[in-house]
C-alpha cells in the first residue's frame, strides 16, 4: 500500500506539473495573440494614417494644378476672343472697302456711259458677242 502511495502521489505531482505545463503554454498563447492582435492594430492604423497623408497630399497636388491651370485656361481664353474679335472687325473692315469700291466702281461706270454712250454700247455689245461666241465654242467641244 504504501508503494501504491508514492505511486499515487508521484502521479498527481505528474499531473499537476502537466497541468502547470499547460496552463502557461496556453498563458504565453494568449499573450501572442494578445501581441499579433496589436501588432495588427498598429499596423492597420499606420496603413490608415498613410492613406489619408497619400488623400491629403493628391487633394493639395490637385489644388496646386488647378490653382496653375485656372489662369492659363482664361489666358488662352481671352486670347481666343482677342482674336476672334479682330477677325471679325477685319472681315467687317475688308467688306466695307469691297462696298466702297463697287461703288466707285459703279459711279465711274455711270460717269462713263454718260460721257461716251456709244462707245459704252459698242463695248457692251462687243463684250457679248464674245461671250456668245465663247460659250458656241464650247458646247460645241461637248456634244
């Protein structure tokens, strides 16, 4: 019996050894979880702090073109109406002076036939006959 005893107690101080054993093996499991949890806490947070810098710094490069572009885009805009707004006075200007030379035109025209009626009808008359032979000429050349 006696030995029994020492076997019995050897056993429980087994046991109790294992379950020490245990008891820190799952004690140190736990503080690496605990560990890896933070770890990944700090490293989503560091990787949210990142984004928002990388946010921060594409808005303000944003800013920045804008803030470039702005002027340059009503530069090239006035320039455009600058131009558009000279073309037009050039056009507007190169039709008044085909105006007034038709109309001098015609008043020299008039002052002409005025001055000499028959060799103004003698001319007009000529002036058709050559057109007439002109287009004889061609429609012969067609059919």
């Amino acid at each position: 019996m006696f030995g029994s005893n020492k076997t019995s107690v050897s056993s429980n101080s087994s046991l109790d050894h294992a379950g020490n054993s245990a008891a820190n093996v799952l004690a140190d499991a736990d503080k690496l979880i605990d560990s890896a949890a933070q770890s990944a806490d700090k490293a989503l947070n560091t990787t949210e702090e990142l984004a928002q810098q990388a946010l921060s710094n594409l808005g303000n490069g944003v800013k920045e073109l804008r803030d470039q572009t702005f002027p340059m885009l009503h530069k090239a805009a006035d320039r455009a109406s600058n131009f558009a707004h000279r073309s037009v006075d050039a056009v507007h200007a190169q039709s008044m002076r085909l105006r007034d030379q038709a109309s001098l035109a015609r008043v020299n025209t008039s002052h002409y036939i005025r001055e000499e009626p028959v060799k103004s009808v003698l001319m007009a008359a000529a002036t058709g006959a050559a057109l007439m032979a002109l287009i004889s000429l061609l429609s012969r050349k067609r059919g």
